[in-house]
C-alpha cells in the first residue's frame, strides 16, 4: 500500500509483518532457555553463589546469557512480527519552529546598527568579510 500524497505524517509505505511459523518456534524455545538460565541465575543469587570469586564470574556469565538470549527473543520478534511502516518526516525550516511569517525572515534592522558594525569591525578586524 502506498501513499500518492507526501504530506507529513503520512504513511509512505505499509508492508504487513510476514509472522513465519518457524520465528514463533524459534521465539518459544528462546524463551524456554530464557527461563532456565534466569531460574539458574535466581538459585545461584539464592545460595550466596556470588559470595566467591568463581560463584561471581558463573552469575555474571550466566546474566549475560540471559541477555543475550533476550536480544535474540526481541530481535526475532522485530523482524518477523512487526509491521515494516515508513511515515513520510519532512525537514521544516528553522523559521517555521519558531511561528514566524515568511515574511519575516529576515528581521528588521535597527537605526545604529551601522555603528554597532564598525565597533565590531573594528575591535575583530575577520568579522563579517
């Protein structure tokens, strides 16, 4: 499906999530592993396995194999369950943030603002050339 109009916020281009069977089984035994290293985690904690040199390394590998394992989870999920959308952002000009008319730009000039430049000028001799 795709937008003729190019307006902001419209959606520019909507392709539905492909939801393979495969990523679901893959997504459900992730979680499965994800489990067991988080309850393995929780009885390491639970018996004070963190309390020596050898239990902290084993519950830090083992909390990093928890993420891990959840990025996968999250990664696959992304890809293969959410739908690809593309919303048309177009870039505003700095004046329009700021609810200027066009036509006021520039600004106005104020009667001494000659005199203002050539004290600049004269006190930085690089400004404005």
């Amino acid at each position: 499906m795709s937008s003729t109009g190019s307006n902001y916020g419209d959606i520019h281009r909507y392709e539905p999530a492909r939801e393979n069977t495969a990523a679901a089984v893959a997504i459900v035994l992730l979680t499965l592993i994800e489990i067991v290293f988080v309850g393995l985690f929780t009885y390491g904690l639970v018996n004070g396995g963190g309390l020596t040199p050898l239990g902290n390394m084993y519950l830090g590998g083992i909390l990093a194999i928890v993420f891990v394992d959840l990025a996968f989870i999250l990664m696959l999920y992304r890809k293969e369950f959410l739908p690809d959308v593309m919303i048309v952002k177009k870039r505003r000009r700095k004046w329009e943030d700021l609810y200027i008319r066009e036509e006021d730009v520039d600004g106005t000039t104020l009667a001494g603002d000659e005199a203002l430049e050539s004290v600049k000028r004269a006190i930085y001799p690089y400004y404005k050339r």
